[in-house]
C-alpha cells in the first residue's frame, strides 16, 4: 500500500477507493494543497480527472471540490472536467442532518449548491488553510472568534498575494467570479 499523502485530487479519490474512507485522504489532500505556497502549482494538482465512482455524490462532490477551490484561492477558471454531466447531481444532497437544511442552503459556496450539494460556507476548511480576510469574517461569525492584531495582519498578507496572483497580465483568466471574494 502507497502511504504517500495524495498531492493530486485524483490520488485522493483513489486513496478513498483503496481504504473504503473518503475522510483521511481528502484531509491529506488538503494539507498538501493548503501548505503549496505555489498557485501554479495548487492548480496543477486540480487539473487531472478523477476517475468516476460508483457513486454519483462522490463524483459531483469531487467536481464542486476543484471548482471551489479555484474560486476559494483565485486558480482561474476550474478544470474542464469539472463542467462533465456526471459531476452534478440531479437531486438535491444536504451535509448536515435535517435541521440544518436552512442554513447550509444559504451558505454553501457555489461550487456545490449548483451541483446540488448543500454544505457549510467554508466546506474545505482545515487547520493549514491559510487564514485569510473570508477566512476570519466566516470564523468569527460561526464561532464568536476574533482575530488579534497580528492575525489581522496576517490576513491582509495572505490577500494580498492571492489579489496579486490575480493580475490579468499574469493570468488571463483571473477575476472571473472571484471579485469581493478576497
């Protein structure tokens, strides 16, 4: 068995197949994409399909995956794959139980409500992701949190190398859906 933490969102999904879990290696995917300091890169790991599941939910959630996180981090335009019929759903799926159906229908990020898929406003949040200005403004809302003046700081750096990542003289396509999201 390869334990190797998945650097491409394709090598998750065939780490989830492997285990039998969806769990662990998304989270190592993650990781590994929030700790890539390189844009180029993180959308290098995005851009190679996954293969199609057995199960359709999985197949759409892994196309609202690498749509959101073009979105989330200012990559451009996501991945043709992602657009692929099979990666939407045809009925609706909520990630959360009964009671915050409301509140996930709201809040899920585009990415996922046009594929159907009901979720919280940041659904790939993990401990490595940067900690950016949304960030802090989704934080503080959801639990009360308020940054300090250094976490402040922090999060105008962070948005600014994303906004200066978006230079169209440096990447054609950028901008597109993502102003006022940095």
């Amino acid at each position: 068995m390869n334990f190797h933490r998945p650097g491409t969102l394709r090598q998750a999904l065939r780490r989830a197949e492997d285990t039998g879990s969806l769990r662990v290696p998304l989270a190592e995917f993650l990781d590994e994409f929030y700790m890539d300091t390189e844009l180029a890169s993180q959308r290098d790991r995005l851009l190679e399909a996954p293969d199609r599941s057995s199960d359709p939910v999985r197949d759409a959630f892994f196309g609202g995956i690498a749509e959101h996180l073009c979105r989330r981090w200012g990559l451009g335009p996501a991945p043709e794959w992602t657009d692929e019929p099979s990666r939407f759903l045809s009925r609706p799926f909520f990630m959360g139980p009964e009671r915050m159906k409301p509140i996930l229908m709201a809040e899920s990020p585009s990415a996922f409500r046009r594929r159907f898929i009901f979720t919280e406003a940041e659904p790939l949040r993990r401990a490595r992701m940067p900690r950016d200005l949304k960030w802090w403004a989704y934080e503080s809302e959801r639990s009360g949190m308020e940054p300090s003046h250094e976490d402040i700081l922090d999060a105008q750096e962070i948005s600014a190398r994303f906004k200066a990542a978006m230079n169209p003289a440096r990447h054609p396509n950028a901008g597109y859906e993502t102003a006022g999201m940095i």
